[in-house]
C-alpha cells in the first residue's frame, strides 16, 4: 500500500529505524586485532580468512543499506516528497555524520589491512578493495546530500 500525500513529509521520518554504528554492529576491530596477533602463524591462516571474508560482506552490506536510505533520501528531497524541518535537521545532522565518519573510518583500516602481505588477506584483496569502494561511496554520498541540505557533516 502506497501512501500518497499532497503535502511534503519530514524527513526524520524516513530514518525512524535505528542505525547502529559500523564498529558496534561488525567486529572490525577484533577481526583485526586476530590478524596482527596471529599472522606470523600459518596454522591460523584459515581462520583469518574466514574472519576476515565474514567481516568484508557485512561491511558491504551495511554500506550498501546506507546507500540505499541515502538515495531514497535524495530522492524525496529533489521530488518535493519530503521537507526538512528543524528537527529533521537535526536528525539528518546526526545520520549523515555517522555515515560519513564510518566511511572513512573503515577506508583507513581497510587499507591497513590490505597492506597486509601474508597469504588470507592477499586472496581477499579484491573484496577488500569492493569493501572500500561502498564505503566511500557511503561517505561521498552523505556528504553531498548534507551540503544539498545546507548542512555540515560532524566527525567526533
């Protein structure tokens, strides 16, 4: 069923969902700490890739569901659907920021660990790099919307 209105929505009701943060919701952190820890021991190599593959289709989809809310967003906002009001703006603030700072958090040790030279994470360069491009995208995307908005994007 689709709800038609003749007049525009807010846009925090679009983001009514929680969004959990990248570290709190994937162990990139721990995943990566096993790598450094273990990686002059060949027995924890399958582990490490099995690590590390769960971790980069996870990232992906996190940053893929980010993209998508994000251009459905833009979608509303240049088809007049959705308004942004005072308390959306502040919601947006808050969204558009997280996204932007997981993005570019997750480059940063995406690229640590693609410049890992041992075995695992050398087969999984490929999917590291697909991983690194949907955040990006992410962080692009976000702060585009944000300055469409007239907003700035916060990194604490």
């Amino acid at each position: 069923m689709v709800l038609i209105t003749k007049s525009p929505i807010e846009t925090s009701q679009i983001f009514l969902k929680n969004r959990l943060r990248l570290y709190e919701r994937i162990p990139i952190l721990e995943t990566l700490n096993f790598i450094y820890r273990y990686k002059d021991f060949e027995a924890y190599y399958e582990e490490m890739s099995h690590f590390t593959e769960r971790m980069l289709k996870d990232v992906e989809c996190f940053f893929t569901q980010d993209i998508y809310d994000l251009y459905f967003l833009e979608w509303g906002l240049t088809s007049g659907r959705y308004k942004v009001t005072s308390k959306g703006r502040n919601f947006l603030v808050e969204r558009l920021s997280a996204t932007y700072e997981d993005g570019m958090g997750y480059r940063i040790r995406a690229g640590a660990l693609r410049r890992l030279e041992i075995k695992p994470i050398s087969e999984l360069k490929p999917e590291i790099l697909k991983s690194e491009e949907k955040s990006l995208e992410a962080a692009i995307l976000s702060k585009r919307l944000s300055k469409k908005i007239g907003i700035e994007v916060l990194i604490t």
